[in-house]
C-alpha cells in the first residue's frame, strides 16, 4: 500500500505555493508583455497594410492619369503632330517621376518603420532576457 506522509503533503503544498508565486511574479508579466507585443507588431502590420493599399491607389491613380495622358495625346496628335508628341513626353516625365519618389518615399518610411519595430522589439527581447535571468538567478548581472 501506498501510505502519505506528513512530508509529501508539505512538499505537494510547497510545490503549490512555489507555481502560485511563478504565475504571479513572472508568468503573468512575462505574458503580459508579450501580449502587448504581439498588439504593437499587429498594429504596425495593419499600418504597413494600409501603407500598401495607399501605393496600390497611388498606383491605379498613376494608371489613370497615364491613361489620360495617352487618350489626351492622341487627341493633340490629331490636330497638332509635334505639340502632342511633345506634351505627352512630358506628362509621362513628371507622372512617372512624381510615381517613383512617392514610391521610393513611402517604401523607404515602411522598411525605416519596420527597422525601429524590430530595434524596438530586440531592446525588449534582450530586456526581458536579463529581467528573466537576473530573477531565475535572483541577483543582478
């Protein structure tokens, strides 16, 4: 037969405490953190989405104007060959200019928002690491 002792009972009892505590001190921080994380990455990837769906419209309004452009130009072939040639070049030159510094600027401001949230997310890691550590060890590094 299997008889319980006092001694088990105290263990069983100080194992208890011992994850009671845990859970308050280090799980449910740790969780916490990790939680509002998961919520600023989330939030950063909905603004990088909504960053794309700008340069998708920017793009389809691009497609437009371009379009425009052509349909204007044939019109001024039409009635004058080489001012329409002429102007239409041009409006292509600073559509497409216009199109590609927007681009370049919005892609450049995503990847530099992109950085600073893994920057920030390495200093929290790295952070949490020592906190993690420094509590297991239960002295500072």
């Amino acid at each position: 037969m299997i008889s319980l002792n006092a001694t088990i009972c105290v263990q069983v009892l100080l194992f208890l405490v011992l994850l009671f505590i845990l859970n308050k001190k280090m799980i449910q921080p740790l969780y916490k953190v990790i939680l509002e994380r998961q919520n600023y990455v989330n939030d950063k990837l909905r603004e990088f989405e909504n960053l794309e769906k700008k340069l998708r419209d920017l793009e389809s309004e691009y497609e437009r104007r371009l379009q425009e452009a052509r349909t204007e130009a044939q019109t001024a072939r039409n009635r004058l060959k080489e001012e329409g040639i002429e102007y239409f070049r041009q409006t292509m030159a600073d559509v497409q200019k216009m199109v590609s510094e927007m681009r370049q600027k919005v892609r450049a401001d995503m990847e530099e928002e992109l950085n600073r949230a893994r920057q920030n997310l390495h200093e929290v890691a790295e952070s949490l690491s020592y906190d993690f550590v420094e509590r297991i060890l239960g002295r500072r590094l």
